[in-house]
C-alpha cells in the first residue's frame, strides 16, 4: 500500500525528490550468519556459514571455516557435512524425503546452533502459461508469467516461488500461503516483471513449513521496507546466530516466451 | 438502570434550594445567522466572580441572590448586551449578540469570553474556532483543522501524508475524535494529505489533551469534539470555494425562520479529471479521488425542547485496471435537547458510526475484494445541572455496541477463491458519569468527576486462546450474546484552578482514562488498512494516568502565555512481534505484544490576539517512550512519535481591510525510526541486520509556508432612494482570494530513508532519502453570499 502511495504522489501530483543522505549507524557486532537447505532437489542440500559485517562495509562478508556441522533427519539417520569450499558444507549422501523432520547442528567457536525443519508433502506445478501485455506507463511492453497447480485440500500450504530467466536469478520473494485459495485449482500470477519474446524462464516451487514461510514474509518486508514492525525476522535457528534452516519440496518446470 | 434514575432523583431532591436565590436562564445566539454562541458569558456587574458559559447548544443558567443587577451577556468578537433587571423570581432571557464593530486581528483562537482560560477548571484544553484560522497557509490551500491544531503545543502531526496526529506522547488511535458526538474512526483523506473534516461545515473545535471531563471517555489520550454548524435560522445562504484539489459547497437556510434550520456542505476532489485527460489508457482509467458530505438539520419544538438530525458520509476511491481500494466513514446523530426547568438541561442522542476500507483485485470473472469495519450503535444520555451558584453538575450513561468485521472476503467466482470471512467480533461498551464544577471561593475552582466504564466482549463466534509463542492453544465456541470476557473500569478525573488575580491561575488536573478498541496498523504509520479490534480474552483494555500543571497569564493588549507540564502513564499499550501480519489474519492477537509507555514533557505557549499583528509561538520539549518484554531486552525505548523539540510559530498581519499576510514555521525533533546496524549474505542477497527497536532518528524537521489572503471591497455604492445621494453600503457578496506557497524555501524533509547498494560505489551500501514536497504553490478561491 505504501508503495501504491508513493506511486500515486510521484507520478500525478508533484515533484518528489530523492537524494543520498549520512545517516550514521552503530557498527553492530559480527553475528554467524547460517544458510542450511534441505531437499528432494539433489543441488540444494548445503549448509552456508559467514559472519555479517558493518553497514557500510564493503560486502565482503568472512566464510566461517572449520565449524563442526551435520544434519540429522527424524529416523535417527545422521549426516556430517563437510566443508566443500571456505564456509559451504555438504554432503552428497543426503536427499531431503517429504514429510520428514530434519535437526540441523553447527558448532563453531565452542558454541552448539541447532534448527529444526520439515519438508512437506509435494505440491507440483501443473503448467506455465504466459500473457502478451502491451506497454503502459507502469510496465514495458512482454509477458506475463503463470504458475498453475492444484493446492492440497486437506492441509495448510506454504509457498516460495523462485525465477530464473536466462539462467539470471532473480531475486525478488514470490510467496504464497493458501489462505484465500485452499483445495483448489489455482494460479499464482508473476505480475511483478514481465518477461521478453525468447526468455527461457525456469520456476522453482518450493513447499516450506510455516516457520520457514514467516521468515522469508520476515526478508521480503526487510528488502521492501515493509510491515509493522521492522526487525530481524523469527528464526527457527536455535542460539545467537541470524539465518535460518529450510526443508524445501521442490518442483521445476520452465518454458520458453513466444510472444 | 433503574437504580441510576433512583439516583438522579436523590440527586435533585437533595439540592439546597435556598429560597432568596433565583436563577436567569436561556439561549445565546448569533444574531447574524441564528447559531448558537458556545461558550458565550452571562456575568453580573454586582457581583465580581459570579457568571455562567452557555454549553454546546447555546444554553446557560445562573443562580444568583434576589435583587436589582446588571446583566452583561458578553463573547469575543461580539458586541457586549446589557440590562439593568430587578430579579425576584426565575427569569428566561434569550439574547442575541451582534458582531461586534471593535476592530479585531484576523486571528481569534478561542471564541471565548476573555480572562474564561485563566478561571475555568479545563485545563489542557485547546479551542479552535474553523472561522478563525482560514488565513493560516497549508498544503494546497485545503483548510483543515487537523493541521492546523497540530500546531498548537503538545499536539504532533505524524508527519507529511499522515493525517494522523499523536497528542502527549499518545499514538494515533489514542484520540477519540467526535464529530457532533459520533466517533469518527478513520479521519482521513487521500492517503492522509487531508483529514475528514470539512472546514466550512464546523462551528467549534476543542481539543483536551489532559483533565478530560467525565462525560468523555473510550481513549487514553485525548477527546477531539467537533460541533457541526447548525445553518442559518435567519436566511437563505450559499458560501463555497474553488482550490487546486477541491471544490466545497455549502447551503444552509431556515426551515422556520429562527426555529429551525439546516446545512449541507460538500466537497469533493477532481485530480481524476485531469487523470482522463491522458493520453494514457492505464491513466486514463485511474480512479483517484474522495468526496464528503456534511448535513444537519435542527427544529426548535416549543420553548423547551429542540432536536437535531446530523450526519457525515464520506468516500476515498482509488484504483488501476485490476485493483481498487476505497475507505469512507458514515456518521449519523439524532439528538434531542430539553430543557427541564431553568436549572436541568438534559441531551439524548442516538449515534450511529460505520468505517470500513474494501480492496478489490481481478476484474470480472476473477475478481475478489477483501476488506475490514467496524460499525457502533451508540445511546447516550447527559444532563447538566445548574444546581446552585457553587455546583455545577453533569451525569450521564452510554452505551455502545460494537461490530467488528476484522476481514470480509467476496469472490465473483467460488472456484477461484476459497477463503472465507474471519469471525465478526460483537462488544458493549458502556459507561455512567458525574462530574461536578464546584466554585469553591473566589479564588478557588474544582472539577470533581468519575466515570465508571465496562466492557463485555460478546459472542458468537470462536475465541482463541494463545501461548507465548502466538500459536491458537485453545479454541472454544461462544453463542449469540454469550459473554467471553469483561472489564469494568473507574476513571477517576479531578482538576483544580487557583486564581492569583483576574489575569493569572495555577491549574493542576489528574485523569485516568481507559480504552476497549485498539487499532492495528500493518505499517509504522497511520493507513487506511488499519483495522479496529475490540478488547478480549487476548486484548486487555489500554488505561492511562496522567497528572497536568499549568500556569496561565492574560496581558494587556491581548498577550497571553501558559506553561503546563504533564506526566502520562500508559498502560497495556499494544506493539507487535516482528514480521507481525495484521491483515487478514484471523489469529493477529498471538502477534501482539502488550507493555507500558510513559510521556512527560513541558509547553509553553504565547499568543497575542490583538491588533493587526497576531499570532502565536508554541514549544514542546518532551519524551515518550514504551516498554514491552519481548522488544529491545525489556527496556525502555523510544516511542516513534517521540520528540525532543516541538516549535510552530504562527503570524498573521492584517495589512489593511482587504489585505491579511501570514507566515509559519515548524521545527521538529526527527521520529524514533529503526535502521540497520549491520548487514549479511543470505541466498546472494543482501540483508539488513537490526540491532534495537527506534534506535535511530529521522533528520530534524524544518519547513516554512508563507500566504496573503486578498477579501473584496465590503461596501458599494449605492444611491440612497430617499436623498439620491451616493452612500456605501454593505455588500452581501463576500469573497477572497488565499495565496500560499507549502515549504517556502524547499526544504527537503525525509518522508522515508531507505538503504540501497550504491550506484557510485558499487558493493558498498547507501543511505537514500525521499522527500515528497519542496515548494508547493496554491491558489484558492472562496465565496459567501
């Protein structure tokens, strides 16, 4: 809403102004940053550690090394991760299941972090469809993306979706719960940005469980400067460290634009 | 109920009638248009320290001993009556006052009897009459109260595009706003650019930011009630005004000449008329406007009784191909006023209040809207008993019934959206007062008053119960009426005036106050999606204890000061868990977080009410800060609205009959904003790392406007029919011209700070500032006749 204020003010009443300011901030002590994936898709099981830096830092954040890290799912079946490159550990063994609990654990500095996380059952998408739309003020002129699929009647589903467009990631939050569409056949529209005639575009769904949706709700109002309250989202990590742990259930499909 | 009218009953037997006293009372009017003069004074030349204010419908009543007085009926602005009487029994006196010819400044901040701020028990309480600050340059030339009260010390603006404003430390939701008595719940226009309020429809402003009467309760903050006109009882009349944003048009005219009359007044915005002027189809098809309608009728029946019907309707509308919002208010009061006998004044009024906001996204086959209301049902029942010439009372009950739709959802198409309405929520708030003005001496005034309030939360529907970490940990069915919690709240209300002399008072006041709905926003500021939730198993009522002193000084040659300083304790205030979702949500109670705030400060006010120079300077210097266990370790942070500095300085020159200047400047300490204090990698992205709550400042706030109002010649000539000669006569067409610049000298004040990856240095980070207005010029045009 803030962003439609905006836009109603910029664009037919005035002349808004923009213009980079000082504002002085404390340097925050360095945290432990973790970034721990789970999932059916081979490519995404990892564990990434760093340290978060100073606001006005260059964005060269530390690769945590040498920190004991495994991951265990709920049948007791243990997996140690080991350090691939500076701060990424993984382990080719683990193939996250559906429906499973994984218990995430980082020691690092003699400090334990732990997390626990679930891959939900698997909701696939059922087609991509694409619009022509001409230009307007708003948008440039190309198409308009569509995730159909079929939402589980008998459970509350999370969603995340994640674009690739000629194998350039985007990074904008795509989210979803089923609160208005639970049960049904339904679209999940990516009005967001269109895309050109020729585009390959790759979409990612990933099923996530609650705790893991209200963080990435958390991220996307922190990268749009939204929501009531601004703050460092609710984690599901255990222990001072910011990140978090998720068990995605993924589903790829892509399609090529012909507008 | 029935033990309360046995009550009243008591009451009025009780009273010590002494048998040498009699009692004069009546109406003040304007003789102009028949209006009620609020406030106007009865005073006895005799008698030093004796007199009576009319109340809100012009009604007063004096008790003095038998004997031979001069009666002077006296209000600012207005030529003074006055009557030699030989009183020996009850006598009714209806007068009208005529403007006075007395030149007076363009400015008149209280239509009130002079040296009346320095003994009335009020204290905290600002008076604002719309008539008087037209000359007062704002944004866009759009007159509007709420701006111009927010100059006035103690009271804040929450900023550009909010028309929100926080008083002593007091968040948005904390003020109960009246309009002729019925809440208003959202009071504001086009994103917050203008308020709700029609200027040309309003007769009187009062603002008490502390020592709240008992008769005024449901907010801990502060009580803004706003009297509609109630139109000319003596003539037709067609006032109106042409501005960049807006029109208004306003009629009024007698029903039955001096017995009853009426007003409408209207307004409505046109930036989408220059929307279809686009070239643009996307454009072209913008809806993006408001519109409001004020209308009041009242009939004078016999010599005692008297009613009135008001009401408000109101309506933003904007929205693009695929998606629509609109919001809109509609008050309606029926009231009727009678007049027992010269000494019981008694006021019935039945009040309905409906806000709601609808979003609408698809068109078509694939449309759906969701939105949230509230709606009040709401009897009030007051009297005002002159009981003697040392007690003044006034006692009364209320109750409301609310409805709460926190989420309604419709589907063109059921296959398309599944959701359904979140459960209404039902409430009765109700209340009984008594307050008493007692003249103690004649140096000493009190108000003694309480105010006994109660909430049920009622069914039916299902109540959650929640843990610590905002999960539903119990549900549990409630039927139709059936009661699921209640509070039930003494307000106590207390305030004491000492008069030094005739010209100078110390006042001192205690207040507690308590408040059953609470408003949740899902920004940090005041939007229209802001939803309304009632107090329950959940929700504790919000309460609050404030203690105020002040010192009040008239001068000579229209100067005054007065210095208060208050301290405010709040508490069950309300503040959410972070990533907090508030709209439709139906378990958001588990993402609130409740603690305690506190606001002291001090402000010092000068003015100066005469002559061509007029104006006034106010400064608040003050602290308001929260508290609540789950946010910044359990420590006491600062409240956004907090500000350490506060000024507004307001001048107005009148130049010459035709020509008014005026000038202001507002200066302000930056709101408590939470920014980043670190940052880090997550998937590739770069993410802010927060440290505390408010821990940072906005830059200081500056800006300065500047107008000239420019009125037509008040007289023509005109030949006389007798003698042929030419003489001047009034005209009855008035009309002026309001030029002003907004932010004369283009100061770029921050409406948001936002941090991005810099484009000079890539890899690094930068702080950026948007501000919305540098200079804004206006032009409006008004017109009465």
């Amino acid at each position: 809403m803030r962003y439609l204020a905006g836009l109603f003010i910029v664009g037919l009443l005035l002349s808004s102004c923009e213009k980079v300011i000082d504002v002085d901030l404390n340097e925050a002590e360095q945290k432990l940053v973790i970034e721990a994936v789970v999932s059916n898709d081979t490519a995404q099981n990892y564990v990434n550690l760093s340290l978060s830096g100073g606001f006005y830092a260059t964005n060269n954040f530390t690769a945590v090394e040498g920190a004991a890290v495994g991951i265990e799912d709920d049948n007791g079946n243990y997996f140690p991760m080991a350090e691939l490159v500076p701060g990424v550990y993984t382990n080719s063994g683990l193939v996250g299941e559906f429906n499973t609990s994984y218990t995430l654990t980082v020691i690092y500095d003699n400090v334990t972090y732990t997390a626990t996380t679930y891959i939900p059952s698997p909701v696939n998408i059922d087609t991509l469809e694409y619009e022509y739309v001409p230009a307007s003020s708003f948008a440039d002129e190309g198409a308009i993306l569509f995730a159909n699929f079929t939402d589980p009647a008998n459970e509350t589903n999370y969603y995340r979706f994640k674009i690739t467009d000629n194998g350039n990631i985007d990074n904008a939050w795509y989210l979803r719960d089923d609160g208005f569409v639970n049960g049904l056949e339904t679209t999940y529209a990516f009005f967001q940005r269109s895309f050109d005639d020729g585009d390959f575009v790759e979409v990612e769904m990933i099923g996530v469980d609650a705790t893991v949706f209200r963080y990435f709700e958390g991220l996307e109002d922190i990268s749009t400067g939204q929501g009531a309250a601004p703050g460092n989202p609710t984690s599901n990590i255990m222990g001072d460290a910011l990140g978090f742990f998720g068990g995605y259930a993924v589903d790829r499909k892509s399609v090529v634009i012909d507008i | 109920m029935k033990n309360y009218l046995a009550a009243i009953v008591l009451l009025l037997i009780s009273s010590n009638y002494r048998a040498q006293d009699v009692t004069i009372s009546g109406t003040i009017k304007d003789a102009s248009n028949g209006e009620d003069l609020i406030g106007a004074a009865v005073l006895v030349k005799e008698l030093p320290n004796v007199g009576a204010l009319t109340n809100v419908y012009g009604f007063y009543s004096l008790t003095i001993p038998k004997g031979k007085y001069t009666v002077i009926y006296r209000y600012t602005g207005f030529s003074n009556q006055e009557f030699v009487l030989n009183l020996e029994k009850d006598t009714t006196i209806n007068i009208e006052l005529s403007d006075s010819d007395e030149v007076l400044g363009p400015l008149v901040i209280q239509g009130e009897s002079e040296n009346e701020n320095i003994s009335s028990t009020e204290t905290s309480l600002i008076k604002l009459n719309p008539k008087d600050i037209e000359a007062v340059p704002v944004l866009f030339g759009e007159k509007d109260v709420l701006k111009t009260i927010a100059l006035m010390p103690g009271v804040q603006s929450q900023g550009e595009g909010q028309a929100g404003f926080n008083v002593r430390g007091g968040s948005a939701d904390q003020n109960l706003i009246l309009l002729d008595g019925a809440p208003v719940y959202n009071a504001s226009h086009l994103l917050g650019f203008f308020s709700v309020f029609n200027s040309d429809a309003l007769k009187d402003v009062a603002l008490y930011k502390g020592g709240i009467p008992a008769e005024y309760g449901g907010r801990i903050s502060s009580v803004m009630d706003i009297v509609m006109k109630e139109g000319n009882t003596k003539r037709f009349g067609v006032s109106g005004g042409l501005g960049l944003i807006s029109s208004r048009l306003t009629i009024e005219s007698p029903i039955v000449k001096d017995k009853g009359s009426f007003i409408l007044s209207g307004r409505r915005t046109y930036a989408d008329i220059f929307t279809r002027l686009s070239s643009d189809e996307f454009i072209q098809n913008a809806r993006l406007y408001f519109y409001d309608m004020n209308a009041k009728a009242n009939y004078q029946i016999g010599e005692k009784d008297r009613v009135f019907v008001s009401g408000y309707f109101g309506r933003d509308r904007f929205g693009v191909d695929g998606f629509g919002f609109d919001w809109g208010n509609i008050t309606t009061t029926a009231r009727w006023n009678h007049i027992f006998n010269n000494k019981l004044f008694a006021n019935t009024s039945f009040i309905y209040s409906d806000y709601d906001y609808d979003i609408e996204i698809g068109e078509d086959d694939e449309a759906f809207s969701f939105g949230s209301r509230i709606i009040d049902f709401n009897l009030k029942h007051d009297y005002q008993w002159y009981a003697s010439d040392k007690h003044s009372l006034k006692f009364g009950v209320n109750a409301i019934y609310h409805t709460v739709k926190p989420g309604d959802v419709e589907a063109s198409n059921a296959d398309f959206i599944s959701a359904s309405n979140i459960e209404d929520r039902y409430g009765l708030e109700s209340a009984v007062y008594i307050g008493d003005d007692i003249k103690i001496n004649k140096r000493l005034n009190m108000m003694i008053g309480i105010r006994l309030s109660s909430f049920i939360a009622l069914g039916e529907g299902n109540i959650y119960s929640y843990d610590a970490g905002g999960d539903v940990t119990d549900t549990t069915y409630y039927g139709k009426n059936e009661s699921y919690a209640n509070y039930i709240m003494p307000e106590p209300r207390a305030a004491v005036t000492y008069l030094l002399n005739e010209t100078s008072s110390f006042k001192a006041s205690y207040n507690r106050n308590a408040q059953y709905l609470h408003l949740l926003s899902n920004s940090t500021t005041s939007t229209p999606t802001d939803i309304w939730m009632l107090s329950s198993n959940n929700i504790k009522p919000q309460s609050s204890d404030q203690i105020a002193l002040g010192y009040y000084k008239n001068f000579d040659k229209g100067y005054e000061i007065s210095t208060e300083v208050y301290y405010k304790q709040m508490y069950n205030v309300i503040d959410y868990k972070t990533g907090a979702d508030v709209n439709f949500n139906a378990t958001v109670e588990g993402d609130l977080v409740y603690g305690d705030g506190r606001a002291y400060g001090i402000e010092m006010y000068a003015k100066k009410k005469k002559g061509p120079l007029t104006g006034w300077v106010s400064y608040t210097l003050s602290r308001t800060e929260r508290q609540f266990d789950e946010i910044n370790q359990n420590s006491w942070f600062p409240a956004r609205q907090d500000r350490t500095h506060d000024v507004s300085i307001v001048a107005l020159y009148k130049l010459n009959d035709r020509i008014t200047f005026s000038a202001n400047w507002i200066y302000y300490t930056g709101n408590a904003v939470t920014f980043p204090s670190g940052k880090y990698m997550l998937e590739g992205n770069l993410v802010n790392y927060y440290t505390e709550r408010n821990g940072y400042r906005f830059p200081d706030y500056h800006r300065g406007d500047i107008g000239m109002t420019l009125y037509n010649k008040k007289t023509k000539t005109a030949k006389d029919p007798e003698t042929g000669e030419d003489i001047e006569v009034e005209r009855r067409w008035e009309s002026n011209w309001n030029f002003s610049v907004y932010n004369v000298y283009g100061r770029e004040n921050a409406y948001t700070i936002s941090f991005r990856e810099s484009e000079t240095n890539p890899g690094t980070t930068e702080a950026v500032q948007l501000a919305l207005f540098k200079q804004v010029p206006s032009i409006t045009y008004n017109f009465k006749f």
